[in-house]
C-alpha cells in the first residue's frame, strides 16, 4: 500500500465535501436549521403562526366544508416544505411527455449549439404547455391575464346590453294587439310586426356584433395581446404541427379566424337562443288573464 | 302545463344544483382529527420559536424531533381526508349519472319533439322554424325536402329545440354573473402584495 501525504488526504476530503454539496447533501438540514432560529429570516416553507391561526380561525368559523376544504389544503401546501422535482414537466399531460420524449431524441441524435436552449425546436411550446398544466387554465401571466379579463368583462357587458333591447322588442313583437303608441309611427309599427321579427334581429345582431369586434380588436392592439393565442388550447396544438405536415398553410392563423367566426355566430346562437325562450315566456304572459 | 315539461323542468333544476352535494360530501367527512394537529403543530411552532436553539439546544432538538413527526402526521391524515372526501365526490358522481343524467337524456330523446309552446308563423325563415318544429334532425334531412311543415298560423317549438336554448341562455347567464364577481389580477395581486406585507408586519412585531 502506498503512503498518502497529510496535503494529499486533506485535498481528497475536501473535493469529496465539494462533490457532496454540489448534490446537495445537507442542505435540507442547513435549510431547516436556518428557517427555524428564533428571531432568524423565515424561509418560505415555513409556516408563521399568524398564518396559521389565520387558517385555523377560518377552519372554525367557515360557513360551508367546500371552503373549509380549500383552506385546509391552501394551509397544508404552505406547511409542506416546498419539493423541488427532479423534472418538473414529468407529471404534465401526455402531450408534454411526448414532446419531452421528442426533445430527447432530438438531443439523443444530434448535440445542440450550447447558446441553444435544452428544448430546441419544441422548447417555447413546452413551456406554454408546460404553463397551461401547470395552472390548469389558460396562460394568465401578467398583461395577458389582464386582458383576458378586459375581454370577458367586454363580452359580459356587451351581452347584458344586447339583451336589455332584445327583451323589450320580443314583450312587444308577441304582444297579441299592437301597442297604441305603435301606430304613432310606422317605423315603429314595422319593426314590431312579427314578420319582421328575423331581419330586425338579425340587423340588430350584426351592428351590435360588429362594434363588440372592433372594441375587441382596439383592445388586443392596445394591450398587444391576441386573445384566442392565449385561451384556446386548439390553435396551442395547432401550433404544434410542422410546417408541411399538412397540406394547409399557416394552420395556426387558419385555427384563429376559424375560432372568431365561432365566436360570432356563438354569440348570435346565444341571442337567439334567448329570443326563443323569451318569446315562449312573453307568449304565456300575454295569453294570462 | 304538459307533465313531461315539469319533469324536464325538474332534471334540469337537479343537474344544475348537483354540484351542491358536493359540500354534503366535505360535511360527511369532517376535518377534525386534522384541525387538532394543526391546532398543535401551531402551539408547538410557537414554543418552538421562543426558543433559543443555542440556550436550550435539548429542548430546541426534542422540539424539533417532534415538529417533524407532526409534520409527517398531517400529511398523513391530510391525504386520508382528502382520500376519503374524493371517495365521497365519486360515489356521488356516479348516483348523479344513474338518477339524473341517464334517465335525462333518455327524456331528452323520448319526448324531444314534444311541443313546448307555439310561435307565429313568419317570425322565422322556413329552414329555421323547420327546425324549431321537428328538432335538429330537420336540418340533416333538409336538402332532401323528407319533413313536411304543420299547416296552420303557428309554429310549435319542439322540447329538444327548447332545451337546447334554455341550456345556451342559462350558461350565458352565468358566464355573466362569474365575469361580473371576478376581481382584476392586477387589483388582486396588488391586494394579495398589501396582505403579506401587513401580515409580516405582524409577524416581525
């Protein structure tokens, strides 16, 4: 056996410790020890009592068990210490995994350029996906979040306002003898003969849809955010075919026009919809003694 | 009113209030083995905090020791409650199925072209009000001129066609009153930002 030198052991010991810290040995220990010195920055893993007599008084008092249900595990997630996976991406869905597995061969067969990201081609699609799993929900970071919301309250004020001017005009189109002050104008006397009804509808409809789409339109240039990008899963997995694939150009931009036409007549569907139902109603009201 | 429209009416009113058996599942299954050990884990957590871990190393260690095992029992019994109220969720799904989905649907096809209620004839295009009458199978059979119009001054809407609106009117309305209730992000985070700050406020004091 040959001697090793005083300089020689300490200099394995050392690049052994470095070899285990570089794992990350001890570091758990070292974290726990940090978190909970009184008086010492808490970590986030750590739990303060505030929060969680916080918790616990709204466990006590909670009005119904979903809510208690919620909280409960909003605590317990913050008690958890926080778990850092291995992959992140190994429990998304199996789109991911596929396109993981892609990535993998992709790396497997040819080395890419080190100022490449990991992910290579598929890599900003992974990592929307990646998102969107991770949320559960359409990508709602930042600005696109903010618009998103603008949109939907767009959409609910829009349809509110529709509605408020289809009620009247259906409670008097079925209304079994013109009004009296109908025949003051015969404008108005057109409008409200049931006849009519479908092209009065269908001209309110296409006015009132058009100016929902251009406010809509201002407001994704103004937030410089196309909303169905960002909220429709089809035109993400449109996005993931090749170019060339398939016999049609710009599938994705093909997708988004295909979803705004839906969008539109969905709308008009809706409208429709409530003029049937109304109309069913108004028809009982006015048959009532 | 036709018996068969109340039932429907019923099934409807139970598909859309199902969702409240949801909370019966969480109040079978109570909580409360797992409120004491929080309950605990927080006096312990306080103790522990008004503990030097250099003057009271022993006890600072047992305390630690101890944290850890209440740590592991929460999870336990965490994952058990949660077990147990998914269990709950499921059986609940599956009677939901059985009493009102299956038997619903089978309505919807039984007396799908039941007449609701009658509209003036000319409110609608002819392809429209074909389909009002004889239900979404018109539109398919439509080029082949197979269904034939009621003579008469009206229209009847039939109970498919009328559910079908019914269903779009009610989910437009709730999309309304979500939208309406929703907070913007930026305000919320804004919000969540001023809460943590006064909460570590609270705590450093």
């Amino acid at each position: 056996m040959s001697e090793v030198s005083e300089a020689e052991k300490r200099r394995i010991l050392r690049e052994k410790r470095k070899q285990k810290f570089s794992k990350g040995a001890g570091s758990a220990r070292l974290h726990k020890i940090t978190t909970q010195q009184p008086g010492g920055a808490s970590g986030d893993s750590t739990v303060t009592s505030a929060e969680i007599s916080d918790n616990e008084g709204s466990l006590q008092r909670g009005s119904n068990s979903g809510q208690s249900t919620r909280e409960i595990d909003d605590l317990l997630a913050a008690m958890d210490p926080p778990i850092e996976p291995a992959e992140p991406l190994e429990s998304a869905a199996p789109e991911v995994a596929f396109i993981q597995q892609l990535m993998k061969m992709q790396q497997g067969s040819a080395t890419p350029p080190a100022d490449e990201k990991a992910g290579g081609l598929f890599s900003p699609l992974l990592e929307r996906l990646a998102e969107q799993e991770a949320g559960g929900a359409p990508v709602v970071s930042g600005e696109v979040g903010v618009h998103q919301f603008q949109v939907r309250q767009l959409k609910a004020y829009m349809l509110l306002l529709r509605w408020a001017i289809l009620l009247p005009f259906i409670y008097y189109v079925m209304h079994p003898g013109t009004a009296h002050w109908l025949h003051t104008s015969r404008f108005l006397h057109f409008v409200m003969e049931p006849r009519n009804f479908f092209m009065v509808f269908t001209t309110f409809e296409v006015a009132s849809i058009s100016i929902y789409y251009q406010v809509l339109l201002t407001l994704e240039r103004t937030n410089k955010v196309n909303s169905l990008s960002y909220s429709s899963k089809l035109v993400t997995w449109a996005g993931l075919v090749p170019d060339g694939m398939l016999p049609i150009d710009n599938l994705q931009g093909k997708v988004v026009v295909a979803l705004h036409y839906w969008d539109i007549l969905s709308m008009y569907l809706t409208d429709l919809s409530l003029c049937l139902v109304a109309a069913g109603l108004m028809k009982y009201y006015h048959a009532a003694p | 009113m036709d018996y068969w429209i109340l039932l429907v009416l019923a099934f409807l009113v139970a598909d859309k209030s199902w969702h409240l058996t949801g909370l019966l599942a969480t109040k079978l299954t109570s909580p409360e083995r797992l409120q004491q050990l929080i309950r605990e884990r927080q006096e312990l957590h306080q103790q522990q905090q008004s503990l030097s871990a250099q003057d009271h190393y022993a006890k600072w260690t047992k305390n630690n020791r101890r944290l850890d095992v209440l740590d592991r029992d929460i999870a336990r019994v965490r994952k058990n409650y949660l077990e147990s109220v998914e269990a709950t969720k499921a059986r609940l799904a599956k009677l939901k199925l059985l009493v009102v989905t299956v038997p619903f649907t089978a309505l919807k096809f039984y007396k799908g072209k039941l007449p609701v209620y009658a509209l003036p004839k000319g409110m609608f295009p002819r392809f429209i009000e074909g389909t009002l009458e004889h239900g979404w199978l018109y539109m398919a059979l439509a080029p082949l001129n197979m269904k034939q119009f009621s003579e008469g001054a009206s229209v009847a809407v039939s109970l498919g066609i009328w559910l079908f609106a019914l269903l779009r009117v009610l989910g437009a309305i709730e999309f309304v009153l979500e939208t309406l209730r929703e907070q913007n992000p930026q305000v919320a985070t804004e919000t969540a930002k001023v809460h943590a700050r006064t909460a570590q406020a609270a705590s450093a004091n």
